[in-house]
C-alpha cells in the first residue's frame, strides 16, 4: 500500500461516520503497520547478514593472501601445512647429521688430546690420517 493510499485511508477515516468503513480502514492501517514492522525487522536482519558476509569476506580474502604469499615456496599441489611438514623433517634430518658431526669432532678431539699428552708420532700420524678422512667425507 503505497503512502498516498495510507493518506486517503486515514482521510475517510476520519471523514467517515459510516462505522464498517472506519473498522475496514482501521483494520487496513493495522495490517499496514504490522507489515511495515515485518519489512523493518527482514531489513535489519538483511543489514545484520550482509555485515556478517562482508567480515567474513574481508577475513577470508586476508588469509588467502598469506597462503598466496607462501606460494612461491611450495611445491606443485603442496599446501602450506604439506610445507611445514616437509621442512620440519629436512631439519630433523639436518639435526640428525650435526648431531654426527659433533660426535666425531669430539672423538677426534680426544684422539687429539691423548697424541698429545703420549708424544707418540705413529699416533700422530694416525690422528693426521684420521683428520684428512673425515675432511673428505
């Protein structure tokens, strides 16, 4: 009902004395009222999900922008987490072999430590091979 009909409804019924005419007209008002009250309440909660939407659009558009700047890293199909994981065992193994590393420059130490502490030569020369293997691994 459009706000020139509200105008002429309310017009005849306060021009009326014809008591039908001013129940229909006040009947029509109160249904022009509850729909009015119907539209604001859907009008509301269409604002309240568009903002929603658009949170989460702006949340989603973020984080696909961090997944986007990982993606010079990754490998064909790989996700970000695929990623993680294979860095976390290439450090595990990296761990592995320094671990290995320290415990032969600790035993070469010691081999050191003793030619030093004999004066032997041939344990020298041992000590002196050793080293030069290890170096070439």
């Amino acid at each position: 009902m459009s706000e020139v009909d509200v105008c002429e409804l309310a017009a005849q019924l306060v021009m009326t004395s014809n008591h039908g005419v001013r129940a229909k007209a006040a009947a029509e008002l109160r249904r022009l009222s509850d729909v009015e009250d119907e539209w604001m309440a859907l009008s509301q909660d269409q604002g309240k999900a568009q903002s929603q939407i658009d949170r989460l659009t702006t949340q989603r558009d973020a984080l696909q922008a961090v997944i986007d700047a990982c993606a010079i890293y990754l490998k064909e199909g790989e996700t970000p987490a695929q990623r993680i994981e294979r860095d976390h065992r290439d450090a595990l193994a990296l761990m592995s072999l320094l671990a290995q590393e320290k415990r032969k420059s600790e035993a070469l130490l010691e081999f050191a430590q003793e030619v030093r502490r004999t004066g032997d030569t041939r344990l020298a020369s041992m000590a002196i091979a050793i080293i030069a293997k290890a170096e070439g691994q």
